[in-house]
C-alpha cells in the first residue's frame, strides 16, 4: 500500500470514529434510561414486598405466572387464617427498613433466635386453627419463614444492601461519563464532513 492511500485510510477511519462517537453522544440519554430501567428491574426482582408475596403464594399452594395469572401447583400448607398470621410475622421482619439497616452478625442471630422460639410457640398453640393438616408439614412451614427472614436480615448485615444501591448507582454514574466525555481533537478532526 502506497503512502498516499495509507493517509486517506487513516483519514477515513477517523472520520468513522469520530461519527460513531457523535451518534453515541446523541443516543446517551437512551442509554441513560435503558440503564436505570435495568437499574430498577435489579431492585424490583429483590423488593421485600415481591419476596413475601412470593412465600405466601408458596404457602397457599400457588405459583404466579409471568402474566400475573396464578395456578395451584400444591396444597395449601395454611388457610386465610394461618396466611394472615405468617403475612404479618414476614411482613413485620422482610422490609425496606430492615434491608437497609445496620444488623452485626450477633443482633441477627438474637433476633432469629427470638423469632424462632416465637414461631414454634404460635404452631404449638394454634396448628389447627391455622389449617394445618400433618405435623411434618410444621417444619416446611418453619424453615420457608425463618430462612428468607435470615436472608433479609443478611442484607442488612455490614449496611451491605445500601452499599449494593450505592454501588449500582455509582456504576452508572461513572459509565455514563465514560461515554459522554468527547476525545481531544486532533490532527484528523480537520477532515470533518
């Protein structure tokens, strides 16, 4: 290749760069928004109120399909009376103000430790009355409650949830900077079209 066609192939990649970094400029506001919308989706799917929604549906024998049409795939381990009771024991322990507090390993430990003894009194007194048909199923019931309220309290361990937000949030920002800060012109930015 001669000099001369060297020169216009360089010259001709240039101009290609600086259109393509023209059209990402224009299209940063949708990237912008196509961002917080995955952003949202992110927190969405570990929103406390979906995750008890989740639980309860499971314990009434439900499952939710992506449509918002739910179908029995079980038995129901509780009727409306065992399900009002355990919605406000979840309820009262996976929320925003639990996720996003500062739990050491020791509080979370005391307060599973209370909640259990809890639970296990409330199924002593009331296993009837809440519906339940076989004994065995007093612990599948247990254990679906006391693991996905440890779970949550887990986030809040070490403030770790407002660091994951914080994280994500700053992700954003930095990447979105990285693409709106234009390249110093240089020789090429001469030959514009």
């Amino acid at each position: 290749m001669n000099k001369e066609l060297y020169e216009n192939y360089e010259v001709q990649q240039a101009l290609q760069q600086e259109q393509l970094n023209y059209q990402q400029v224009l299209n940063a506001p949708a990237l912008h928004e196509q961002m917080q919308q995955n952003q949202s989706a992110l927190v969405e799917q570990t929103n406390p109120k979906k995750v008890i929604r989740d639980i309860i549906l499971r314990l009434q024998g439900l499952e939710e399909k992506p449509d918002g049409e739910l179908r029995t795939i079980a038995e129901a381990k509780l009727n409306k009376c065992g399900i009002d009771n355990i919605w406000y024991i979840l309820d009262s322990h996976i929320n925003q103000n639990i996720i996003f507090s500062h739990l050491d390993s020791k509080e979370i430990k005391n307060i599973m430790n209370q909640l259990q003894k809890d639970l296990v009194d409330d199924f002593t007194l009331n296993w009837k009355e809440y519906g339940i048909k076989k004994k065995t199923d007093l612990d599948i019931i247990n254990n679906s409650i006391l693991v996905n309220i440890y779970l949550a309290m887990k986030r809040a361990e070490g403030q770790n949830e407002k660091n994951w937000i914080g994280k994500i949030s700053v992700e954003n920002i930095s990447s979105n900077s990285k693409q709106l800060v234009n390249k110093k012109e240089g020789i090429w930015s001469k030959f514009r079209l």
